[in-house]
C-alpha cells in the first residue's frame, strides 16, 4: 500500500493540498487553519498563483473595510494525459488536474500486438485531442490489462499481453512526450478513478472488473494498495470452486476467469445454441431480454461472488463496486454477487456492507489515471522542487 509522505507544513504543496478541496480561503483563514505566518503564506501564495496553480477568485464579502481575496486551486492550470487500455480497446483522455475529462477517444485494438504498436496509437491519439495553445501537460498515466510494477512501469509477466513483459513502457511514451509517465495495472486505476470522484468517502473498498478478464483493485485506509510487486487484486486467476479443469489462457485450470469472464459466458451460450462470439454479445443478449444469457450472467456472478466472499471476509471493505463491460447488462450480474457474497461471508463483514455497481462507468479508468498523474504533479516531491527552481 502507498505511504503518506511526510509534508513540510510550509511547503507549497501542503498549502495547495489544503485548497484542493474546493473551498476558496483568504489569506486570514489560511493563516488560521494552518498556524503559518501571514509573511510566509503570502510567499507561498505568491508561488503557487506565479505557477497558475492558484488564482484570486475575487474580493470576500467585506465587514468594514478593504474587502479579503480569495484563493482557491485552479485545476486547468495543467492539462493531464490519460489511457485505460483493455485487450480489445482503449480509452484515451485529456483531462486537468480535477481529474475533470475535456476530451475523450475510444481506440479499438488488439492487446496482443505488442507495446510497439499499441504505445504509439495512444501517443498519436493524445496528440490529437490535445487543443493548440491548451496548458501545458503535467504527465501521463497509463492503465494496462495486466500486473504491473508501478515503480518502473514495466508489465511483469502479463498473462495476456505477449511481447509486454518487461518491456518500458515509460521510456518509450516520455521520448515521445517529454513528460513524466506512470503505469499501472488498469483495475487499479479503475478502484482509484471510482474512489476520487464517485466514493471518496469509503476508506475500504474492492472494485471488481468483468470484462474479457476478471480483476480488481483494492483501496485501503484511502489509499491504493498495490501489494508488494503490483500483484494485489489478482482475483481472475483464484481457483473458483466449481472452476474443475477448465483450461485458463494464464495456463491453470479453474480460474475464476475462465468460468466468469465475457468470452467463458459467450461460449457457454453457443453450447447452449446461442450465437454469441464476444462480451458485447452477451450484454446485448441480456438486454434484449433472452431467458439464457441472463441466467447465464447471473450464474458468472455466483461465480465470481463465491471467490469474492472470502476477499471480503479477508479484506473487510464497506463496499464493493462492480464494473466492466459484463456489469452493462444490469442487475443480473450483481444479483448473482450479492446472492454468494452475502450467503459465504462472515456475517460481521457483511453487516454494513454494500454492493453496488460502477458509478464512474466506463470512464472509470482513465478518471484514475488522470487522479494518479495529479496525485504525483502535485506531490512535495515534485511540486516544491519545480517551484524553487
């Protein structure tokens, strides 16, 4: 799991961090909150407006005498790039600093045809979105289908990314950009996407995937946790109980994802007699009402609900988000998690616990990427020394 940095109470960036939540102060109610001298937060203040991190949104409602300024954060004053990729397509976003999106691109792709190609497509896909004369870009954040070591970048042995293992992935993007590049596995950064902007307040919280693949992404005491190589939230590749010796593409048998995922579905229904070849055919099968595809979704919920049981009787999360392609097709798919979740685990753990499905959607993704990349901008670490320099 990350670790709070320690921060220098009179550091910029602390002082930042304190008007990120929306509220704009003077420069009276900043001395208030943080003890600071008024002479250093004007000097702090001073900094961050010269850096465009920080604006004077007016005069405050005056009680006699010269009205106070205001000062609250400006989030446009950099632009953020962002990529949620998947194994058939990726969303490419340009947002600011709020983790608010100013333009979105679907690409379609094929995961398996290497960093080679897939990189470059989402490098000439940001440089289209980007407008002329925009702010200048504080970074890049990546999220891809695989486990990731999130301190170099590079994918660690991706079980359905051939020619990504170990390959880096930051070196190749920042020749291209010249900005910092962050990786990570694309569930993390779908929990951390749904954490910052639609469930800030669940201090722990397991977001599951459904898609072509089946991960999730833990968020613990508020923070992303990564486990000790990025390997956290592997819940694809757990044995379910009635996995047998269904053969996985990861090369064991009785993956959850090989009994749960879109595909495992899709070909249940042929063998029942259905046509349906990809995820997106058992979504429009649920929703258009068929009897088959739907038990079928329900029953890849059990499934999945069986193995996140004892997640949740480990883990102890107030909530559980579920999303991914497969969580289009409506309740069925939660139905079904509800169903095992709550007849396995510990009564205690699931007393308050809520189940519920994506609020960000599919933009979930690329709204973590983004937060990542703010996250890092304006860290201690890199914000306080662009601003000394």
């Amino acid at each position: 799991m990350e670790s709070a940095p320690t921060v220098d109470a009179a550091s910029p960036a602390a002082l930042l961090r304190l008007l990120m939540d929306g509220r704009p102060r003077t420069r009276a109610d900043i001395v208030a909150e943080t003890g600071l001298a008024r002479s250093t937060v004007r000097a702090r203040l001073d900094l961050l407006m010269a850096a465009g991190l920080v604006s004077d949104i007016g005069d405050d409602v005056s009680t006699g005498g010269r009205p106070a300024s205001r000062f609250a954060f400006h989030a446009g004053a950099r632009q953020v790039l962002a990529a949620d990729v998947g194994a058939t397509h990726a969303t490419v976003a340009v947002a600011d600093l709020g983790c608010r999106l100013l333009a979105v691109e679907q690409i379609e792709l094929d995961i398996a045809d290497g960093p080679t190609v897939i990189l470059p497509l989402l490098v000439k896909a940001w440089r289209e979105l980007l407008p002329e004369g925009g702010a200048p870009v504080a970074g890049v954040g990546i999220g891809l289908p695989g486990p990731v070591e999130h301190s170099t970048g590079r994918p660690n042995n991706p079980p359905i990314m051939p020619g990504w293992d170990g390959f880096d992935v930051p070196g190749l993007v920042a020749a291209e950009l010249g900005v910092p590049v962050l990786v990570d596995n694309e569930v993390n950064l779908m929990a951390l996407g749904e954490h910052t902007t639609a469930f800030p307040e669940a201090e722990h919280m397991i977001v599951v995937k459904v898609a072509t693949g089946i991960g999730s992404g833990l968020i613990s005491n508020g923070v992303l946790h990564r486990g000790a190589v990025g390997a956290a939230g592997d819940l694809g590749h757990i044995q379910a109980p009635h996995g047998g010796d269904v053969l996985c593409r990861c090369g064991n048998t009785g993956c959850l994802e090989a009994v749960a995922s879109g595909p495992a579905m899709a070909a249940r229904l042929r063998e029942q007699g259905v046509d349906a070849t990809t995820t997106a055919d058992v979504v429009r099968l649920v929703r258009a009402g068929s009897l088959e595809a739907g038990q079928v979704v329900r029953q890849a919920g059990r499934d999945i609900g069986e193995v996140l049981a004892a997640c949740v009787s480990m883990f102890n999360p107030s909530l559980v988000v579920v999303g991914g392609l497969v969580a289009q097709a409506g309740e069925m798919l939660l139905a079904g998690v509800r169903e095992s979740v709550y007849r396995r685990s510990l009564p205690l753990a699931t007393e308050n616990l809520r189940i519920v499905a994506s609020k960000a959607g599919p933009e979930a993704g690329v709204l973590g990427a983004a937060a990542m990349v703010a996250k890092h901008a304006l860290s201690p670490e890199v914000l306080d020394v662009q601003l000394a320099s």
